[in-house]
C-alpha cells in the first residue's frame, strides 16, 4: 500500500501573507475554489459536485474541479435565501421533511438561482454516503436532473468502534472504482506521486485545522467557538489545498499570539463555557449568538474538530478515517468525541441543537443527553431548530432554554 | 408605606409575575414566607393581562408597587415587564416554587399553555437539568384548548367528563391539527364525547411521559401549571409512568411563587 509523505512534519516555511488576518485568507480560498470551478467550466472542463466528506484526494489528483452542495447551501441559508429555495424545491414535490440542504441544493439545480453563492451546475456528482444517508436520494435526483454520472461511494455505517476489514475491502473497491469513473470523466490518468502530495495537503490542512481548535482548551479561550463554523467551510471546501493548509496554520498563529497576549476574538465575558452540538441554524446565526453573548457564554467545543480533523498515512488508513463521519459512527465513537471535547475545553454545559433537517444525527442525541448528564455531570439543554430552513426555529423558544442553561451552569459554579 | 386595614405595614414584601403564553399570574409575599395576595388573569404576553394582575393583587393586598423590595417577572413575556427589577426563565422559578411548596420533591412536571417541561432538582431546590417540548405544541395546555373547542365542553369540565369514561379511545396523532382531525372522526361516529376525552388526556400524558423518561424520573414528583388542574391528565400521567403524582392548589401559580422567593431573595442580597 502506498505510505504517504505528510507534509506537516516539514515544518514548512511560513505563509508570505501572514499579516493578512487568517479569517480573510481563509474566505479567499473557499472563493478561489469556487472561481477554479467558475473557470473550469468557462474552459469547458467537466465540473463536480461533491459530498462533503466524499475523498477529495481522488478528484484533487485528477485535476477536477469540484463543488459543495452543503456548503453552498448553508451559505445561501446563511444569506437568508433558504427559505426561498426550500419553498422552491417544496414545489418541485421534495417534502419539507427533507433535510434543508438537499432543498436548496435541488431547487439549484433545478434553476431556481441563488445568487447567495452562486457556483455552476455539475457535469458529474460525487456522493458519498458517511456523512448522511440522506446524499444518496439526493445525489441520484442530482444525477437523474441534469443526466448525468453518479459516482457513489457507499459507507457501511459503523456499528462498532473499529473498522472491520470486510468495509475496508470493500469500501477500497469502491475508491478503485471511483478513480476508474473519473479517470474517464477527466481524460487523464491518476498519477500517484501528485495523489501522494495532495494526501499531504490534506493532512496538513487537517492539522492545522486541529491545532486551531486545540486552542479553545485555554481558559480563557483566545477565539470564540462560532468562529469555527465559519472556517469550516475550508476544511470542507479546499482540504486538498495547499492555500487552505497555510491559512490554517496562520489561524493557529494568531490564536498563539492571542493567547500570549491575553486577547480573544470572543469579545464578551467569559463566564461559561459550552459545547454547541450539531450543525448551527444558519439563517439564524445572530439570535443564536445573541442570548450566548449577552450571558458571557463561549462555545468552546464544536463536534467538527475530530469530524473534520483525520489524519491517516497511508491509503488503509485514509478509508478508515472516512469511515468516521458524524453520521457513520456508532453511539459510542460518537460519545467519546464529544466527551473528549467536553473534558479538553472545559465546558460547563452542553446546548444541543435538535435539527429537524438532520434526522440521523438529532436522531441520537436523546441518549446522549443523557449520557452527557451522567458522564459529564453539566447541564444539557436542546432547542429545536433547523440549519437551514428558518420556518423550524422559534427565538422565544431558544432563548428560554439558553437562559435556562445559564441559570443551571450559574447554579452549579455557585455550589462549587 | 401603605397600610393594611389601618395597620403600618413593617414587613417587606416582594412580587414575582409569570407572564405565560395563555395567563398571567402574580404574587406578593411578605418577607419570603407568606404568600400575601395572588391573582390570575385568562390572557398572557402581549395582552392587558400583566397589568390588570398586578392591579389586583395589590388592590387585594392594599399595598403599593413602592413597597414591593424587588420584583421579578418570569415567563414567556417576562421579557416585557418594565416594572420589574429582573427577570429568570420560568424553568428555576418553577424548580423554586415547587421546593418551596414541598421540599421533598425532585421532579416536576410543568404543563403551560404553550409549552411543557420536565425539570430536575436536587435537595437545595436548586435547577440540575431540564427538557421541554420541541416546537410542536401538542401535549400542552393549547392542545387541550383546541380539543375542548372542538367538543364544544369547557375547559374546566373536562376533567369530569373524562373521570365518566368508560370505553377509552386512542387518539393516536401527536400533531394537533392532525389530533383534532381524529376528534371529529369520532364525534362523527357517535362516540360519547368522555371517551373522547379520556383518549385526549391519554394522548398529552403520553407526549409528556415521554419528555420525562429522557431526564429520568426521581421521587417525589409534582406537576404544576395550568393543566396540572386537570386530575384527568395528571391521572394518565401516574398510570403512564408508574409513578406517584401530586399537584397543589397553587399549581397555576406555581413560576410566579418562585419568582416572588428570589426576588426575594434578591432584595435580601442588596441589603447585605
């Protein structure tokens, strides 16, 4: 099996553009990935869309340009076009029970715009099904929409802690033929000393990526856990690149320097610390902050950090680290992450968001309510809501569970 | 200072107001101990309800806003309140009331005109941990509002009715538009409105049962807000969780008492 050079061990020269702030760097490469794609179509180059945590690897080596359904979704739903777009797929006969990004993404496809995050439609998409069950009916009306090939990469979900070698056996097929498809779809042959350097690049992405979010262990911490919302996008959008390493590690830079000199970009008190499980409402994104801000508390642990944050060294281990998506992972691998986040930054309580649009991953969370208050012994409190379509989520309703959670952790600190 | 029936008044009072979706309820107590005057108005947030409570509970106890030390709102409107000094969510207040009226209790279960909810206390009475409904309403106090509308009885009978029941219906959808759909099948079909009704009661215990068994259910239970009236709903809600239940005569007021205690509270803080 190919071992793969990590670049993250070079210690690599540090970025010309470090005096550029990391959030702006990091904006300009999820942009840069949208205009590649923009000019590989202009080109007339086969374009693709992909599922978020489909192996980026593959396409990357190739030369494909790709595109992001979810995070193009969730920026729309983030510019308030959500609602229009999920109406518009509601119309096409998609029920409103679907999750809210598929919506949008199938009203995109079909014409109904979004200029929001505009991004041209597909010559190919690219699913795979670790991260939701709900990509593969979404995907295939994608492919079945515009006519067009469907590469799919199906995840057994994980109903143990390992990963047993039948998944990997077959799941490596799969990425074999998955490189056949798109050697076709792209004219050119895989070359395996460019997927070598891409796997680096990813990896260092995912490293720096984790070093950033390492920071919220410091009390106080230097950023404020929404932050990483937003620079998901780059984890999600450009992990293969470069660029998105670099600024990552100036991310992680700038969070050091915050540190030594006791600044933070959570410009509030800091009188609780939280874990904010599940995606956040995107179109709502300012009445979430809002009750947090005003009552001192930081999110200082979000789920994405070990989702997002795979390292692996060669290809066995890069299909076992696929295998760990948040909705392909058992009850238990789900909990130990989320505990494990808990413990390392400190947090005093746990809000968690029951997404009407993510049955899989709000499926669970009961229990592990449950196993929260046990295990961790803070306050858990969840709200209703959905990260893309506003018509699910109540401010009222929100806000008086957020104070009920402050007035729990305000309890709590008190007895100490 | 005010003067009670020609008396001066010497002790200090305080007044927790809980602004609910469908009522408003206020109290005064004097010196966190005695409840002194209480009163209920049938309309909530937005109405004249929070105004005309306040008027007549200190029209009963002949006292003034002036002489109130502190002043506490709660509930879904408390945000709106602006005679009050501050303000808690409706979940410690509860927690606060309920261990006030009953040390021993450790869970209670608050059924209110929009929402219910399931807390935990420990033996300070203090809030550990909480679950409330999810968006939908059924299973509150405004599901049974659209039942009784819909079976053109009162709210207040019933209880009555359902405690004549004697061939229970299963009224299986949670939605309440969808519930309400399956009232009318049966009203169609001719079954006796009790039966009905004791199929309704069933339905919210179960809804509520269900929120109750996700935070673990710890003796003694006590249910309080408006439904908490209802021996109906609180019935089903015993057989459903094999659990004793007890209410108080005070369930209705049971946020705007424990808003009452920490301002309360609260003045005392100042003092110090």
């Amino acid at each position: 099996m190919t071992e793969l050079k990590n670049n993250a061990q070079s210690n690599a020269a540090p970025p010309a553009e470090t005096e550029k702030p990391a959030k702006v760097w990091l904006r300009e490469v999820v942009e840069k990935v949208y205009q590649d794609a923009w000019d590989a179509k202009e080109r007339g180059e086969p374009v693709g869309w992909s599922a978020s945590k489909f192996p980026a690897e593959i396409a990357e080596t190739l030369g494909l340009r790709v595109c992001y359904p979810e995070n193009q979704a969730a920026a729309i739903a983030a510019k308030h076009g959500g609602q229009r777009m999920c109406e518009y797929a509601e119309a096409l006969g998609y029920d409103n029970d679907i999750c809210g990004y598929a919506r949008i993404s199938l009203a995109y496809a079909a014409g109904a715009g979004g200029d929001e995050r505009p991004m041209p439609q597909p010559d190919f998409v690219l699913c795979c099904n670790n991260i939701c069950n709900c990509m593969t009916k979404w995907y295939e009306n994608l492919a079945r929409m515009h006519d067009i090939p469907l590469i799919m990469i199906d995840i057994p979900y994980n109903n143990t802690d390992e990963v047993n070698e039948e998944n990997i056996t077959y799941i490596k097929a799969q990425f074999d033929d998955a490189i056949k498809q798109l050697e076709e779809i792209s004219g050119r042959k895989f070359d395996e000393d460019k997927f070598a350097e891409v796997c680096a690049n990813a990896n260092r992405t995912a490293q720096a990526w984790l070093k950033a979010c390492s920071y919220c262990q410091y009390k106080p911490s230097p950023l404020s856990g929404f932050d990483l919302f937003n620079h998901m996008a780059d984890v999600v959008t450009a992990r293969c690149r470069k660029e998105s390493a670099e600024a990552f590690e100036a991310l992680a830079e700038e969070y050091e320097r915050n540190v030594a000199e006791g600044k933070s970009t959570w410009r509030y008190d800091e009188n609780h610390r939280i874990m904010f499980e599940g995606i956040p409402c995107w179109p709502e994104l300012q009445k979430l902050f809002k009750p947090l801000k005003e009552k001192g508390i930081n999110t200082t642990a979000v789920v994405y950090a070990p989702a997002f944050g795979f390292v692996y060294n060669n290809m066995e281990e890069m299909i076992r680290a696929y295998c760990k998506a948040p909705n392909s992972v058992c009850l238990e691998t789900g909990v130990e992450w989320r505990e494990g986040i808990c413990r390392e930054n400190k947090v005093d309580g746990v809000l968690v968001h029951y997404n009407r649009s993510c049955k899989p991953w709000s499926g669970y969370m009961p229990e592990m309510e449950r196993r929260f208050r046990k295990n961790l012994g803070v306050g858990v409190v969840g709200f209703d809501g959905d990260q893309a379509d506003p018509r699910n989520f109540s401010e009222a309703q929100y806000n008086t569970r957020v104070q009920g959670l402050f007035e729990i952790m305000e309890a709590q600190k008190k007895g100490e | 200072m005010s003067e009670i029936a020609g008396t001066a008044v010497s002790r200090k009072y305080s007044m927790g107001v809980d602004i609910g979706s469908t009522a408003s309820k206020c109290i005064i107590m004097a010196e966190g101990k005695e409840i002194v005057a209480k009163s209920l108005i049938d309309v909530g947030a937005g109405t004249s309800g929070p105004d005309r409570v306040i008027a007549a509970v200190l029209k009963d106890s002949g006292l003034k806003l002036e002489d109130m030390t502190h002043i506490m709102s709660t509930g879904y409107g408390r945000h709106s309140l602006e005679i009050a000094h501050s303000e808690m969510s409706e979940l410690s207040c509860h927690a606060r009331g309920a261990y006030f009226q009953h040390p021993a209790v450790r869970t209670i279960i608050d059924i209110g005109g929009q929402d219910a909810k399931v807390m935990r206390i420990d033996e300070n009475g203090i809030l550990e941990n909480f679950v409330m409904n999810d968006k939908c309403a059924a299973g509150t106090g405004r599901f049974l509002d659209v039942m009784a509308r819909v079976l053109e009885v009162k709210l207040d009978d019933l209880e009555k009715l359902s405690a004549e029941s004697q061939n229970e219906v299963r009224i299986s959808s949670t939605c309440t538009v969808f519930a309400e759909s399956e009232v009318i099948s049966q009203l169609a079909r001719n079954t006796h409105k009790r039966d009905i009704i004791k199929g309704i009661h069933r339905a919210v215990a179960s809804r509520v049962g269900a929120l109750a068994r996700r935070i673990g259910l710890v003796d003694d239970v006590m249910m309080t807000g408006g439904v908490a009236l209802n021996d109906g709903v609180r019935l089903a809600l015993e057989e459903e969780l094999e659990h004793d239940i007890f209410t108080t005569e005070l369930a209705q007021y049971n946020g705007a008492l424990g808003a009452a205690l920490f301002a309360w509270q609260r003045s005392k803080k100042k003092e110090i």
